[in-house]
C-alpha cells in the first residue's frame, strides 16, 4: 500500500495523505476519510520514507547516566510523555556512569541520526563542552547548568542550605556530611556549597560516596568510626541517605534522637523506608516535559532561543529529623 493509493481510496490527493502522516494542516473532512481509508487497509507508514520525505526521523536521542535510578526515571517518563502525544520516538543511551560512553552518544547523535539531543548529565568537562558545542541538532542539557545551551536544572545550593539550617534549628550542632565528587557540579559542588554556606564544616567531618545505597552505608561506617560525636547527618542524596540510615541502625544509633538525617530528591523510598527521611523534593517529571516541549519548539523552528530554567524545591519534614 503506497500513498497514491490511500489517497485514491480516500479520494483525495497524495500531498493531502502526506499532510495528514505528517500532522500538518487538513480539513477535519479529510483527516476522517484518510484516517477511515488507514484503518481499514491496516497502513502502516515506512519511517525510512518518512525520514526521506521531511528530512526528519521524528527520533529523539536521550542521554542518562544510569536508568536504575529513581529521579531519572522520573525524568524519562516526563519526556517520554511530551513525544508520545507530539508523535516523537524516544531513543534511549544509558552511559551507565561513564563520561566516555556520553562523550561517544553524544558524537553518534550529533550528526543527524536523531532529530535532536536531551542529555541528562552529571559532570560537564571541556570534553563535554566541547562535544555539546559542536552537536548539529538541537540539545537541552538537563539536572546541569552550562552557559550559552539551553538548560533546565534544579536549585541544589538553596536546597542544600535550607535542609542544613533545618537540622541546625533542630539543635544539631556536630553536622556530618556524605556526598558525591565535586566533579558532578549539581549533586556534588552545588550541594556542598550550600551547606558550608549554613555551616561552617572541617574536612574530617566530610566522606566522599557514589550513588548507591552500599556507598552510603560504606561512608557512613567510615564517618562515625572516627566521629562517633555527630547528631546531624547531610546526605547529598536519598540513595545515600537510606544506605547511610541502614548502618546507623545496625549499630543501634537512633534516628533521629541520636543523629538526625537529611537528604535530597523525594524518591519513593523515602517515602517508605523506616523512619521516612527528611528530604528535599525535586520536580523531575515536570523538568523532562519541559525539556521535551523545548526540544520541539527548537526542531520546529518556533522558539530557537536559550532557556536556563531553574526548578525549585519544597521541604518535605518526615521522621528523620
């Protein structure tokens, strides 16, 4: 079945069957005839043909760092949503935490076998820059800030300052803290700098972990084998935080009459975990949507300008502190 013949079946003309596979602009008369002609024959159109036709694979290239995690998953879907109802696909690259596996998705998309680039990064090096400067289609960075491209990103110093005044306020006066390497910039650097801003920490009260629960709990039985005076415990993360919580249960520590724990990003399990944490929220399914509507307008020339959108937080007080 080819164009020419839906269009005869439907009587109409082959530009209108081309404008209706393509959602251009038909009347509501055609658009049912050649939807009813569709149905019917079982048409399906070749992508290959499309992309031939438009000069567009109606593809959009996603880049993350891991998919076993619940923020990005999170993220996903909101971009995920926003292509299903514009008639995007979503082609998916887990980078599994390896800056050269997204420096080599970013050199694959950028030369046109996607219509456009969303990457959800976590560190940004010159490499990267320069990679994401020379990308040749459309690309919005997401969960990092970087200038002159179009990013949508979360406030990690404020949230990090104001869970830190939170535990300060709650009389906690010997603050430890768990994070990630100040290579990633959002979670690590901006993170960090928000609490040293409310507190002024030493080092030995500092204990570098990766995003895993094992980490958190590796980090958290390093940190109190030598500062077991702690009653206050920043997690840069809630994967750190629950790790972190696990130990201190174990060694019969109670949270939070003992030590009192904080962290950032609302997943589910801290919603389930016991005690629940002290967490900030971070709105991710709403910033991939963003991204994805901002992707579109770029692919279709109708807002070529750069965005640095900034998402907020809100405190969610639960029972670790």
């Amino acid at each position: 079945m080819t164009i020419a013949e839906i269009a005869e079946k439907a009587g109409v003309s082959k530009s209108a069957v081309s404008r209706y596979l393509n959602n251009g602009y038909i009347s509501e008369k055609k658009r049912s005839v050649i939807q009813k002609v569709i149905e019917e024959t079982g048409y399906i159109p070749s992508s290959q043909a499309q992309t031939l036709r438009t000069g567009k694979s109606r593809m959009i290239g996603v880049i993350v760092p891991r998919i076993d995690s619940d923020s990005i998953s999170r993220t996903i879907a909101g971009i995920s949503e926003i292509l299903e109802e514009n008639n995007y696909r979503l082609l998916l690259a887990n980078t599994q935490n390896r800056p050269e596996k997204e420096l080599e998705y970013l050199d694959v998309f950028k030369n046109g076998n996607v219509d456009a680039v969303i990457f959800i990064a976590t560190i940004l090096t010159n490499a990267h820059k320069r990679a994401i400067k020379n990308c040749n289609v459309p690309i919005v960075i997401v969960g990092q800030q970087m200038n002159d491209v179009s990013c949508i990103y979360n406030d990690d110093f404020n949230a990090a300052y104001e869970l830190t005044k939170l535990l300060i306020n709650h009389n906690r006066n010997k603050l430890g803290y768990i994070g990630v390497t100040n290579k990633d910039k959002a979670a690590g650097l901006e993170r960090f700098s928000g609490f040293k801003k409310a507190y002024n920490i030493a080092e030995d009260y500092v204990e570098i972990s990766d995003f895993t629960l094992d980490g958190g709990y590796n980090a958290a039985k390093r940190l109190l084998s030598r500062k077991s005076e702690i009653n206050g415990l920043f997690c840069a993360t809630d994967t750190i935080a629950i790790g972190a919580v696990k130990f201190l249960k174990e060694q019969n520590i109670k949270i939070p009459e003992d030590i009192a724990v904080v962290s950032i990003g609302d997943s589910k399990l801290s919603q389930i975990v016991s005690p629940k944490l002290t967490t900030a929220k971070y709105y991710y399914n709403d910033s991939g949507k963003q991204a994805a509507k901002h992707i579109l307008n770029m692919i279709n020339k109708q807002d070529n300008h750069i965005i640095q959108l900034k998402f907020g937080f809100e405190l969610c007080i639960r029972e670790t502190i």
